[in-house]
C-alpha cells in the first residue's frame, strides 16, 4: 500500500504516513474515490516491521561478518 506522505507525494513508509482526521479523509475520498482511507487504529494494529528480500545482498551480508 501507498499513502499520503506529510508535505506531499506518496509513501509506502507507514511511518511518514500523513494522518487525517475523518471528515478530511471522507472529503478526499469524495474527490478522487480511489484514494481509499483506512481507520488509523486498524491500520496501526496490523502494522510490523518487514524486510524486503529484495533489498538483500548475501555478498555484503558475508562481508559484514569480518
């Protein structure tokens, strides 16, 4: 998932995630209805860290080992 970044643009970081209240929220859902938004609490509570395996590197992940 993508969400609105606090100052603009877009955002996979949950983190850096801009929070609205509902009426906002409803408001611009109404604008543009496939900006869909989700309860901050429900979100929050299905959030966890995760690594992407594409980010992986065995040869530097070796090396740090030394």
């Amino acid at each position: 998932m993508s969400w609105w970044m606090e100052g603009g643009g877009y955002t996979t970081d949950i983190n850096r995630a801009e929070v609205f209240t509902k009426d906002d929220a409803l408001k611009l859902f109404m604008q543009r209805n496939s900006d869909i938004p989700w309860p901050k609490v429900y979100i929050d509570s299905i959030t966890r860290p995760v690594v992407d395996h594409q980010d992986t590197d065995r040869e530097k992940a070796i090396q740090s080992m030394d």
